[in-house]
C-alpha cells in the first residue's frame, strides 16, 4: 500500500493512476477503522482498479465541546487493517494545510436547511464541516466514484446533494451499516462505551425496530416518536431525537407511497449513538 502524507504527494500519485486510465474510488475515513469502513473498502475495490482510503480528522466538523482532541487516533492499526483488505492508497494529510489549502473557496459551502435538522440541530455546523473536508478531497482527488456508509444518512445525503452539485460525474455509492451480532451498528465512538453501556447500546436498535412495527399497527407517527421515545427513556438512553421522515428528509404525509426513514440520535452515558432505519 503506498502511503502519503503531502498534498503535493498525492496530487502527483494521482495524476500518475489517471495517466494509467485506473478506475478511482475514494473511501473518506477519519481513522480508527472498524468492520465498516472495511466494508466500504470491499465495495470500493469490486467497484475499481485503484482504492484510496483518507484518513483525516476533520477539526471543522468538531464543535467547541466535542470529542475533536480525544477522538481516537490509531493509524499504526488502521495501517495493518487497510492492508490486510488490500486497499492501494493511503492519504493521510500530515497537517490541515494539506486539505484546506485554498480555504476561501468553501466560504461559501453550506449544507443548507437540510444540515440544520436532525444531528444538524444538535451539532450546529457539523454538516458544513463535513461538506467542506468532502468537497476537498473529492477536488485533490476526482474519482470515478466515492464510497459512504448509511448509518451517517444525513451525511450521506448531504455528500449526494454537494456531489450532484459541485462533481457531477462522481458516482456517489450508499454501503449498508455493518452490525454486531446484536443489533448495535459499528461506530468509532463506540469505543467510548463502557461495561454497562456495552450491554445497553444494542437495545437502541432493537427499540427502533420495534418502533416501525408499532407504526404499522397504529399509522400514527406521533404516538409511535412517543412509544418509541419512552421505551429508549426507560431503557436509559437520553433521547436526541426520533424522527420519521422521507429518504429525502422530507416530512412525512400519511398513507404515503414514499420511501420512509426512521432516524434517532441518543446519548448513552457521555457516548452519542445514531441509527436508522429505512422501510416502506
Ligand atoms: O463519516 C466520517 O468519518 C466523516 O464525517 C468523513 C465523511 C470522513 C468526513 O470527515
């Protein structure tokens, strides 16, 4: 795996693969790897000739009380996990000079009303952040295609919107959440949970679950968002939010034909935990 850490670098190593006519693909990570970004790496390799995964702790996308300087830091693992999967490239910018080089251009880059609800609400400008670090690397980079994990949908979502906008022959892949056994989606923060939490956290999906069962027998969001809400209260959970909406984030109508989504955001102890489901 070639690994490099300059801006400089990487342009030149770029230009060199699309000199080749190599099939680029692009898995944005900031580091401590688990099952699922591995999983977009999988996706990303069956997909193209060459896989670049970045690894790149965002401090825009950190609010003023948030996890930015303990956020896990693992890249001598990350390292032997990228290439135990045979990815090809590795960018890990050595500073945020090598990302954010000409910074005006994203003044103007905003996720707009859609990234000021949801997580957006509780993070205020966590979504700019994100658009700003993907829109970057998504210029360094231009690839044929990037991949993105639905557990973030918001994200997600947001990424599409930008990419549609700003790279519109970028083919933005959505991968499924990867899971453990019992339920609970793989996230890096889940490393913050301790003994206790451990054992809780898989009940946040299985409570979501249920939730959408519930929906099918009453076909009232409101007292389902109530049902579900209780039971991640007496469970322990400190409920962020839990929303039905479209897959376009868009409020839901009764009796629609619409694809749906249920999104929650809790706090488990000091942990925050998101997840979601799509059904129809
Ligand atoms: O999902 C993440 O890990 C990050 O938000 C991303 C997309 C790598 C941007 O920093």
């Amino acid at each position: 795996m070639i690994i490099l850490d300059t801006k400089e670098d990487y342009k030149n190593y770029i230009n060199l693969l699309k000199s080749k006519g190599e099939i680029i693909s692009l898995v944005p990570t900031m580091g401590n790897l688990h099952d699922g970004h591995l999983s977009l790496v999988e996706i990303a390799k069956k997909k193209s000739s060459k896989v670049i995964t970045t690894i790149f702790i965002n401090p825009l996308q950190f609010g003023k009380n948030e996890d930015f300087a303990s956020y896990p830091r693992t890249m001598k693992q990350d390292i032997d996990k990228l290439k135990k999967h045979n990815c090809d490239i590795l960018f890990a910018p050595k500073s945020k000079n090598e990302v954010f080089n000409n910074f005006d251009d994203l003044k103007n880059l905003k996720a707009g009303p859609k990234g000021n609800i949801l997580c957006g609400k509780i993070r205020p400008g966590h979504f700019d952040g994100v658009l700003k670090v993907v829109y970057m690397l998504f210029q360094l980079t231009e690839p044929n295609l990037s991949v993105f994990g639905k557990k973030d949908f918001q994200q997600l979502y947001l990424i599409k919107q930008m990419a549609k906008k700003y790279f519109p022959k970028l083919k933005i892949i959505s991968a499924p959440t990867i899971r453990t056994k019992n339920g609970l989606a793989l996230s890096s923060r889940n490393l913050y949970l301790d003994k206790t939490s451990i054992r809780i956290a898989p009940l946040f999906y299985k409570i979501l679950l249920d939730g959408i069962k519930n929906l099918k027998n009453s076909n009232n969001f409101e007292e389902t968002i109530k049902y579900i809400t209780a039971n991640l209260e007496k469970n322990k959970f400190l409920v962020n939010y839990v929303s039905f909406m479209t897959t376009e984030l868009e409020k839901l109508k009764l009796n629609t034909s619409e694809r749906k989504i249920l999104l929650s955001s809790v706090k488990l102890g000091q942990t925050r935990l998101i997840d979601n489901i799509e059904f129809n």
